[in-house]
C-alpha cells in the first residue's frame, strides 16, 4: 500500500506544499552563530517570533 493510498484511507489529507519566495539556503554557520533563513516557527497557526535571552527563555525557544 502507499503513503497516499493509506494516508486516504485514513481519511487524512495534506496541505499543499507552500512555493518558496526565493532560493533559500537552510542555514549559514559563522563561528557560533547560526542564521536560518526561509523558516517560519508556528504557535497556534500563527507567526510565532523572539529572540533568545531577550524576548523568550531557552525552554520556550526549544518549545
């Protein structure tokens, strides 16, 4: 059986696979910084964003 015949079977459908806006890189390490780029956090269906140690705690960044 497939993925998609099963995921049918289950009754389950995926959402459509959302067109980057540009070509992305998935991240860019330089020393101990790491910048990520064409990644959305959700919380809730919603934008979800902050910084570390500024405007959230580590525990609800890994959240």
């Amino acid at each position: 059986m497939s993925v998609y015949t099963r995921l049918q079977h289950l009754g389950l459908t995926l959402p459509p696979v959302a067109v980057p806006a540009a070509a992305y890189v998935p991240f860019v390490q330089t020393g101990r910084l790491v910048f990520l780029s064409g990644h959305i956090a959700k919380r809730d269906g919603k934008p979800w964003v902050g910084q570390l140690g500024l405007t959230m705690t580590t525990e609800e960044g890994q959240a």
